[in-house]
C-alpha cells in the first residue's frame, strides 16, 4: 500500500511539472493573450471542486482501486487537452476535464497515502507529497530539454508513464481496500451532518495552500519585477522552492511525529518568517533564502493536517473525510495567487509578500483554536493491524 501511495503522487507530479512548464507554449498554440489565459486557468478549478466531493463517495462506495482509473485518465486527459487547445473555448473545456481528473486523482492518493500511514503506524503522507514535488522538479526540467520536439510528444510520454502506473495500481491494492474495514478507532464522529470538524481543519489546509501557491506562482515575478533578474534567473526561483519542498518532505517524513500541533506552529512560523525575508530582500541571493525558508515551512502544512484527519476517521468513511478536507485546502490553493495580484496591484509586490507572510501568522494564531474546535486528535495513533493489506 505504500509503493501504492508513491506511484500515484509519482505520476500525478510528473504530469503537472510538465503542464507547468508547457503552459507558454499551449498558449501560443491556442492563440490568446495573458488575460486569456488567465481566464482559462480559472476551469482547472471549476473541473476540481464538483470532482473532488464526488470522489470521496465513490471510494467509500468502490474502493481505492479507482485511484487506478484516475492515475491512467490524467495522462489521456492530457494528450487530449495538447491536441485540441486550438482557441479560447477548446483550452476552457480541456483544462476543466484535467481539473475534474486531477481533483478526483487528488482525493483519492492522499485516501491511499492515509491508509497506508495508518496501517503502517509511520509517515507516509508527507513522503509521499515529497516524491510529488521531486517528480514536478524533475518532469519540468525534463519538458525543458525536450523543447525542440512537438509538445504532444511530452504529453505522450507522461500519458505512457501513467498508464502504466495506473496498471500497476490496479494489481497492487487490494481489492477490499474500500471504506468497509471498521477497524475500532477512536475517531470523531462523521455522520451525514457531521462534516463541520472537516471544514474546520480543512480551513487550516486552505491557508497552508495559498501561502504555498503565492510563492509557486509569484516568485519568478517578484525576483524580475523587484530585484531586476532576467529570465533566466528569474525562472530559478520557483525551481528553489519546489525543490526545497521536496527534500523538507522527505527529510521530515523520516521523523517521528510527536504532536502534528506543533509541527504546524513551527511550519507556520518558519514560513512566515521566510516570507518576510523575501520582501525585505535587496538581492536575488538574500531572497532565495527567504524562499527556501518560506518552502521548509510550508512543505510540512497540508500533508501533517491531512495525516490529522486520516488517523481520526473510520475506514468507512474515509473518502468523504478526505474529499471533504482536500476541498476545503483546495479553495486556498486557487486564491492564493489572486489574493497576491490584488494586493500587488494595491501596495506592490513587497508589500504583497508581506500580505503572504499574513496568511502564515494567521495559520499560526488559529491552529491550537481550529484543532481543538474540530475535535481531532493532534497525536499519533497506533499502528492498525491489518495483514490482509
């Protein structure tokens, strides 16, 4: 059930690290402006959030292998998109068939990477989003060196690597891995009208997200508009911050979690600190170190609230639980960077970062009131044991 985890999260960065860096060339292939673009952006999310409730029921109601089915559509999904982006309107249908895909793909990895955490008794969620962002590093890169070939051509060969993870997938999980393993938990109680414990922690994810996505897809703009970078450089500083992530997820999945409370006061703290270097910053050195810092602290937020909810829910319902959570932080990943557009265009970018650093210190201030609120226990559970998986 781990390698599961892995392969999934592999595959779902492979493909978004290539659409990031693909994003230039689909739009000139479609023809339309920056503000077109813009606008299109928007159905990525459109597509998400309706996928992302839905999804939770359908694994309660089928079982993880659909994390299987998702995996392989997000590739085709892909190829499909490339082929028909040819205006405005084609690039709005495909990106919110991709949202849809990769919303419901969401859901159901970080169900997969729960339940192996909670069976394993060890960290695998925020290992798992670390293999995320390697594979986003990596895959950018790779679409760089493969810029002289045909753009389907890179589509082509992620939808070939997640095909086959998919197929693997699909042998490697149980098929009892569904939402009717009632392992006795003390879990909070989830009924029908009980999801207000999952908004409530699920706010704190949505303020980890748009701390994170600003700096994703503002600090390219920050390094050329306030520190004078070119391209080149400029394009760095992104790269810097996936990477930092990565290896933060990785070094600290290793660890033992004593209280998920404290990890996300410190990740808080750490991040907006780091934020407030990078406005202060009058070299692109000096505001690398912010957005290094700024990417440790965030890199531990989503995955320690998703490893919260995961080892306080019953396997019954552990699809609606995490649907439920991951909407809720996803609302965050999507306002994020318009929440710094908006305060660029009112104070400027500097002042901007420090409206990021904003959200950070908010995190922090409600994290010990929203963790109590909801109900879930910050600490470790025990190992559950489960041969069958």
């Amino acid at each position: 059930m781990i390698v599961s985890a892995y392969l999934a999260f592999a595959a779902f960065g492979a493909f978004w690290g290539l659409w990031g860096a693909a994003v230039p060339r689909v739009r000139d292939q479609a023809g339309i402006s920056a503000g077109q673009l813009g606008f299109a952006l928007l159905f990525v999310g459109a597509g998400a959030l309706p996928a992302m409730l839905v999804m939770g029921r359908a694994l309660d109601r089928w079982g993880l292998r659909l994390t299987a089915a998702t995996t392989g559509a997000l590739g085709l999904v892909g190829v499909g998109l490339v082929l028909t982006a040819v205006d405005l309107v084609s690039l709005c249908a495909g990106l919110a068939v991709v949202g849809a895909t990769s919303g419901a793909g969401d859901v159901a990895m970080n169900a997969i990477a729960g339940r192996a955490e909670r069976i394993a008794g060890r960290p695998v969620i925020i290992r798992a989003h670390g293999v995320f962002s390697s594979l986003v590093v990596l895959s950018s890169l790779a679409t760089g060196l493969a810029a002289g070939l045909p753009l389907v051509v890179s589509f082509a060969a992620v939808a070939v690597v997640a095909l086959a993870a998919g197929a693997v997938l699909l042998r490697s999980i149980p098929a009892h891995a569904a939402g009717y393993d009632h392992t006795p938990t003390e879990s909070v109680s989830l009924g029908p009208w009980r999801i207000a414990p999952l908004v409530i922690i699920g706010v704190l994810g949505a303020l980890a997200f748009a701390a994170e996505n600003a700096h994703q897809s503002w600090s390219a703009v920050f390094a050329r508009d306030e520190l004078q970078s070119g391209a080149g450089l400029s394009a760095v500083a992104p790269a810097v911050f996936a990477a930092t992530v990565a290896v933060t997820r990785f070094v600290t999945g290793g660890l033992k979690v004593v209280n998920a409370r404290a990890v996300l006061l410190i990740g808080a703290a750490t991040a907006a600190t780091g934020t407030v270097v990078i406005a202060a910053a009058s070299t692109l050195f000096v505001a690398a170190l912010g957005l290094a810092t700024a990417a440790a602290g965030t890199a531990v937020l989503f995955p320690t609230i998703v490893s919260v909810v995961s080892r306080n829910v019953d396997e019954s319902r552990r699809g609606r639980a995490t649907s439920v959570v991951t909407t809720v932080a996803y609302l965050g990943f999507l306002l994020g960077p318009v929440y710094v557009g908006a305060w660029a265009e009112a104070v400027g970018m500097r002042g901007a970062m420090l409206a990021v650093a904003a959200l950070s210190v908010a995190l922090f201030a409600l994290t010990p009131i929203l963790v109590r609120l909801s109900g879930f226990s910050a600490r470790p559970a025990e190992p559950v044991r489960c041969a069958q998986t």
